[in-house]
C-alpha cells in the first residue's frame, strides 16, 4: 500500500534552518503528478504549503515563498523541504500529501517548532 514517511522535524532557533523529507513507498514514485506539504498548528486548520507538480513546477504559500524551497529526488522516492529563516509562527506539524489514482494519502507528520 502507498505509505509517506515524514522526518527532519525538530527544535530550532528563530532564523534557524532545516530541511524535511517525505518518503513514499508503495507506488511508483515517478507516477506521481505532484505532491503536497500542508502543516498544522494547535487548534488550526491544516495549512497548504507548497506543491512540486511534475512538469509544472513549484507554487508556495505567501507566508513561506522566499524562506522555503521543495525539490525531488526520484532515486530515492523522496521529496524534500529546505526550511530557511524560520520564524515561531511556522510552528507545527509538518505533513505530505499525494492524490494518486483516486486517493488520498496522508504522511504521519514531523514536529516542527522554532523556539528561542
């Protein structure tokens, strides 16, 4: 079955940087039109992002276009998101998403907090 797997989540400094990954398995990874970051702060609603399309290119947030940067690598079936000048309001669960064949499918999350 398609699985995503999120890491790179963690604490960091206001300014501070990092990047996070989304894994997928179960699907051939080069069939994927585009994927999708979305996050979630407590008691929020689940935030779009940004979106690598295949083709298409690249479409970012506002709040994050400038600071954060998305890229493939299909040899490893994995997504990335490179995390710059972070701020205490980018906070949050950070989640992937794929539509594929009809359906949805979710990653677990990775914490994100930017904390002095």
């Amino acid at each position: 079955q398609v699985q995503l797997v999120e890491s790179g989540g963690g604490l960091v400094q206001p300014g501070g940087s990092l990047t996070l990954s989304c894994a997928a398995s179960g699907v051939v990874f080069t069939s994927i039109s585009q994927m999708d970051w979305y996050r979630q702060a407590p008691g929020n609603q689940r935030d779009f992002v940004e979106r690598i399309a295949r083709n298409l290119g690249t479409y970012y947030a506002p709040s994050v276009k400038g600071r954060f940067t998305v890229s493939a690598d299909d040899a490893k079936n994995t997504v990335y998101l490179q995390m710059n000048s972070l701020k205490p309001e980018d906070t949050a669960v950070y989640l992937c998403k794929i539509d594929q064949e009809g359906n949805t499918y979710w990653g677990q999350g990775t914490q994100v907090t930017v904390s002095s």
